[in-house]
C-alpha cells in the first residue's frame, strides 16, 4: 500500500514537473516571437531612415 501510495506521488511530481516545462517552452518561444518582431520593426524604421537621409542629400544637392 505505501509503494502505490509513493508511486502515486512520484508520478504526480513527474506530471507537474512536464507542466511547468511546458509552460515555460511556451513562454521562451513568446519572447522569441516578440524579439523577432521587434527586430523586423527596428530594420523596417532603419530603412526608412536610409531613405529620408537619401532624399535630404538629393535635395541639398539640387
């Protein structure tokens, strides 16, 4: 009786245990999914610097 009972422990610690790993797979690959963003972000706004600084020197220059 007290194995089943241990056996029934363990086997609640391994199942909260795969639980929370996943959980926090789940949260590692949120944060990667909103850096990913944010990098697509941060080269879209440096493109678009690229081309604002472009059209100053064509207008400086004419």
């Amino acid at each position: 009786m007290a194995k089943k009972i241990g056996l029934v422990a363990l086997l609640l610690v391994v199942a909260a245990g795969l639980g929370l790993g996943i959980r926090y797979h789940d949260h590692v690959q949120a944060d990667r999914q909103h850096q990913d963003r944010v990098y697509q972000q941060l080269d879209t706004l440096e493109k678009a610097k690229a081309r604002v600084d472009t059209e100053k020197k064509r207008n400086q220059a004419s």
